[in-house]
C-alpha cells in the first residue's frame, strides 16, 4: 500500500447484486461505530430525482444487515461532491462509492472536483472506504482493465491506487474473459479478478476474500493459470 500508516479498510465488491454481495455488506454494516454513512453514487449519471432510487437502493441492502447486529444506519447520499471539505466527511464512518457506467467518466469526477484527496485522508484517518463494480476498479491501480471506452476529455488510465500495484478486474468470468485477455498482456498486472458473489477486505497490505466464489490473482499473462484465492482466505498485496 502507498502509506504504512494507513488504518482504515477498504471493501471491495466484485459487482454482484445485493444477494451475492451479503456476505461482505455484512462485515461492512458490523465495521461502522456510529452508523454513520455516506453514499455517493454519481457514476450513474443521473439526474436528481432519478437518485432516489438509489438511495432506496442502498438503504435496502444495508438495512438488513444493520438489524443482524443492532446497529441504526444514518445514511448520508451526495450527488455533488464539488467544493467539499474534509470537514463535511470526517464525521462518517465510512464512504460508499457506487458503481457506474464508466470507469473513466467516474475517476474524471473524482479528480476534477479534488475529491480525490479527500478520499485518500478520509481512509488514512482511519475511516473505511467501500466500492461497487466501478467503484471498485478506481480503487485499484489501473481502470483500463474492463477495456471500456473513454470519454473524449478524459484517457487517464490511472486509478487511486489504494492496494499498491494491483489492479481490480470486477465481474470475473460474467464480463468475457477476452478482456481481461487484453489487459493481462500489455503487460498490466498484478491483477485481483472477483467474481460477483466475492469481495475483498483490505487493509494495509493485508486482504482477505469475503464471499462464496473464488478469486484469482493474476501475476503474469497467463490467463489460464492464475493464483486461485478461496473464501475466507488471507493474502498479501506484495
């Protein structure tokens, strides 16, 4: 990881719905001292009415894992996040960033509106940081890797880069395996490939597989032959 000092945990969802990622919401609920939270899924792109379904969305899946342990949910949603202080986030618990349609267009927002920074000294403090899909990709080093599309103003390929090296391949053997192909052998790894039913907790240079599907680690361009990674299993971002 780029900081040693670094505390808080990140979670990290392989994409899958909210039945297949139960296991990790769960550990993720359990993890929040106050319950305070903070949603932010503008990677959808859109409008302001169309979030209330997001948040419905959210309050929904976390909800019942908040019940399990007892725990009440203050759920914050922002659409905007320009302009924003560390002093408006230092309060929760945790930060959830929603999946999106691009992985480019959602790390332009990030980075064009500094938010970027605040995410870095959010987890640093200690705090969490959870990522959907898209959300988990820019998290990793490199947001090339589902080989999408991107914007006219915007071919950054570089993620947060909050497990070191390694770059994080969501939806592993959903979204054709030819593009993982592609990345693999350009010479961009390490990879963690998670399928939907499986996430990761990360902290510092410590993760471990949280699910009820298998992982796989990618070190070299052969696609055939990864590190598998079992549930419940421990590994080092090394």
């Amino acid at each position: 990881m780029s900081d040693q000092n670094q505390q808080g945990k990140l979670f990290i969802s392989g994409g899958g719905n909210s039945d297949d990622t139960q296991l990790l919401d769960f550990e993720f609920v359990k993890s929040l001292p106050t319950g305070r939270l903070l949603y932010i899924p503008i990677g959808l792109q859109k409008n302001y009415i169309g979030y209330e379904e997001c948040y419905e969305w959210i309050t929904k899946t976390l909800t019942c894992h908040s019940r399990i342990v007892a725990k009440n949910l203050n759920i914050d949603m922002w659409v905007n996040i320009k302009k924003k202080r560390f002093s408006e986030i230092e309060n929760f618990d945790a930060i959830y960033i929603g999946g999106a349609q691009n992985s480019y267009s959602l790390m332009k927002e990030f980075r064009d509106t500094g938010f970027i920074d605040l995410l870095n000294t959010f987890l640093n403090s200690g705090k969490n940081i959870y990522g959907g899909s898209t959300g988990a990709i820019i998290l990793g080093k490199d947001i090339s890797v589902l080989d999408e599309s991107p914007p006219n103003d915007y071919h950054n390929p570089n993620g947060l880069k909050l497990l070191g090296n390694y770059s994080i391949f969501c939806h592993y053997k959903t979204v054709p395996m030819e593009k993982l192909r592609k990345f693999l052998t350009t010479g961009k790894r390490p990879v963690v490939a998670l399928p939907e039913k499986s996430g990761l907790i990360v902290q510092k240079d410590t993760a471990q597989l949280v699910g009820s599907e298998d992982a796989a680690i990618f070190k070299t361009g052969d696609i055939d032959h990864p590190q598998p990674i079992r549930p419940n299993e421990y590994f080092l971002l090394n």
